[in-house]
C-alpha cells in the first residue's frame, strides 16, 4: 500500500543513499572529476598546503586563476556575474531544485564597495523576480556595512556624527533591499554572523520584518542554533511577531564560527556563546524544527542544513502532522557542490529545496572557497561522506553497463 499522510495524497519515500537520484544530472566525465576534487580535500595536510599556497599565488599576482576557477571554483560556485549563473539555475531547474543567488564577494569595507554590494544585490532579486526558479535572495550586512561599525552599535558606544551618519547609511541600505523584496515578491535571507555583531544585525531584521512581513514572509532571519539562546530568541520572536502582527521568517542553521567564537570568548574572558556538545546543538536545531512546524500559521522556515537525520527528522514530524511535502511555508537549502544526495533526493519527493549559489569574480570570492575547503575537512566525516558517496555511484554505474 503506498504511504498517506492522514488524508493527503501519497507521500514520495527519500532515501539520501540514492545516488543515483543524487548524481544523475552528472556525466561520467564531471563526477571523475568531483571524486578527484573530494579525494584531494579528504586529506587536511594537503587543504592547508594548498590554501597556504594560493593565497601567497595570488598575492603575488600568479597566473593561477584558471587552474582555480576549472577545480573549486567550478564546483562551489556558480560563475562570476549572474549572467556566468544562469547555466547553473537551469540545471538546477531541470532537477527541481531552486536557486539562491549568493554575491558573495567579501574582505570589502568601504563606502563604496557597500554601495556596490547593495546594487549587486539589488540585481539578484531583480533576477529572483523574475522566474520561480529563484526562491530567496539573500545577503550578508557585514556586505553593506562595517564590521567595526555593527560591533560599536550593539556594545551601545557612543558613536559619534559621522558613525551616526554612516549607521544611517547602514540602515538605508538594508531597507532598501528588503523593500525591493517587498516590492518585487521575493523572499529574502539576512544571513546570521558572529556572536558580538549579531544583536545588531536581529535589530535590523525585526524592524524589516515589522514593515514588510505583514502580509507575507517576506524577509528571514537566521538563527544559529549552535549558539545555547538561540532557542529562546526564536521563542521570543514569535511572540513579537504575534503581538505585532507579523509573519516570522526564519533560517535554521547550525552555524559556520565555532572554533572563532570559543577563542574569542576564551580571550576577552565572556560566557561561551556555543552549546557545550554537538549533541546539544542538534537537540536544539530539532527542537527548533518542531516548534516552526508547529507554528506555520506565522512562521516561514527554511532548513539550511547539510545534517542527514535532521532533514530525516523534519520530513517525519511533517507526515505526523499532515503537512504536504511541498508546503510553501518549508523550504530546504545546501550550498552548490555539496550534499547533492539530501537535495537531489527531498527535490525527488516534492519537497521544497533550494541551493545557495555562489559568485563574483575568482579571487574576491576566495576567502568563501577556503571556507568551503576548510569545512570539507573539517567537519567529522563530510569529505569523507561525499568522497563515499561519489565513488558508490560510479561503482554503480561501471556495473549497471552491459558486458
């Protein structure tokens, strides 16, 4: 008998050890070459020579920018201009996952860049405007403000005249994206970011969401459930959205600044931010899962994780409570040339998932590719997991081809 869900229609088994749902948009040619790419990361002494290595390439102005931009570059990024994208959305369409584009240019702190940043942005919900096929769009404050700056308003220092108009600035720029947003329909991401600058960045957002949130989620904030509040915040958020009459977009993730946050907290001698175990924080994002699901009358969510048995764990209190697969208040997201099996398989069974895809030129997007580098070995198992994953694959197909 097929699988119902108190009255709905049948409901999609996943199972993300399918790897060949997972992998199948990919020619023979260009897994090779993601097995290669992931059996290089799996091994950190080789990450941290490489990134050692690049980092002084680039400095010097080597020609390395095309050896980057065929490797790396090509697996987590989707090209350097939105246009460079586009290849990389219809392929995502033609699998029935979405797009979030991601400028994700960074280490810029200038007036000008700010501005420049805002206008990129801008031009990502223009495009996210434009097709289905672009769920979010998103953005980072700290890509439109300074860091020092969000730093000395959440401390509560005294700014001065020009700090002040610089905050103004700040604030317009924000508005101006999420009113656009507004404006154009989309929905849009305020990505979370470290523990001494988030307080500012969640006073922006709830101020946005206060203005454009009252007929639809349309902005979301991120809460970083490694962070032992977090729950509480959401909690707390809800009830304000309630009282206020507005709808609560939210962003779950685990979190990308723990070995940061522990040392900063650890030297400037403050309460540790961060759950004491991995258990706590996955305890938490679960939990937080429950409570979104049992709230979708005001809450919007989208599950930004590469956790297998947390997305396990929300497709399964989803049945329980008779949600359909593709309920428009739950969404699933991975990053580009990561846990294809999570988003390949949830897209297979009618679920809402969308990739983030990152772009801008080769080496103003570096600092984000040591990033994704530095998780891939970092993270217990995750190279290993998609290094595992990838050769299952072409294993099975050398087997499935006649003799």
């Amino acid at each position: 008998m097929p699988e119902t869900v108190q009255g709905l229609t049948d409901v999609k088994p996943v199972s993300f050890e399918d790897t060949s749902i997972a992998f199948s948009s990919q020619s023979d040619f260009k897994l090779r070459k993601t097995y290669w790419l992931f059996a290089l990361m799996n091994k950190g002494w080789l990450v941290n020579l490489g990134t050692f290595f690049i980092k002084i390439a680039l400095r010097l102005h080597l020609p390395i920018k095309f050896l980057i931009k065929n490797t790396i570059f090509e697996q987590f990024c989707g090209g350097e201009s939105i246009q460079d994208c586009e290849q990389t959305i219809r392929h995502l369409h033609d699998v029935h996952v979405g797009t979030i584009l991601d400028y994700s240019v960074e280490g810029e702190e200038t007036e000008k860049s700010f501005d420049e940043t805002t206008l990129e942005i801008l031009r990502t919900i223009e495009r996210a405007s434009e097709s289905k096929d672009i769920p979010f769009s998103v953005f980072k404050v700290t890509g439109v403000a300074s860091t020092e700056l969000l730093e000395a308003v959440q401390i509560g220092d005294s700014l001065n005249k020009s700090q002040k108009a610089e905050f103004d600035r700040v604030m317009q720029r924000v508005d101006t994206l999420c009113r656009r947003a507004y404006e154009r329909n989309v929905r849009i991401f305020i990505d979370a970011e470290e523990s001494w600058i988030q307080d500012t960045i969640d006073t922006l957002a709830y101020e946005m969401m206060d203005r454009y949130n009252h007929e639809r989620p349309v902005v979301y904030n991120t809460y970083q459930m490694y962070r032992w509040e977090s729950f509480d915040h959401l909690r707390r958020d809800t009830a304000e959205a309630q009282a206020k009459g507005y709808y609560l977009g939210v962003k779950l993730v685990r979190g990308a600044y723990l070995e940061k946050e522990r040392l900063r907290a650890h030297e400037e001698e403050y309460q540790d931010p961060i759950q004491a175990t991995k258990a706590d924080t996955d305890l938490a994002f679960n939990g937080a899962i429950d409570f979104c699901l049992e709230h979708r009358d005001i809450i919007s969510v989208c599950l930004g994780t590469h956790n297998e048995e947390s997305c396990r764990y929300c497709i399964q209190q989803m049945k329980q409570l008779g949600i359909a697969s593709n309920d428009s208040h739950i969404y699933f997201a991975q990053l580009l040339g990561m846990s294809d099996n999570i988003s390949y398989n949830l897209a297979n069974a009618d679920y809402n998932v969308a990739k983030y895809v990152p772009y801008g030129p080769v080496d103003t997007v570096m600092p984000y590719l040591f990033r994704r580098a530095d998780e891939n070995k970092s993270i217990a198992g995750q190279s290993s997991r998609e290094f595992n994953l990838i050769s299952d694959e072409l294993k099975r197909r050398k087997n499935c081809r006649p003799r």
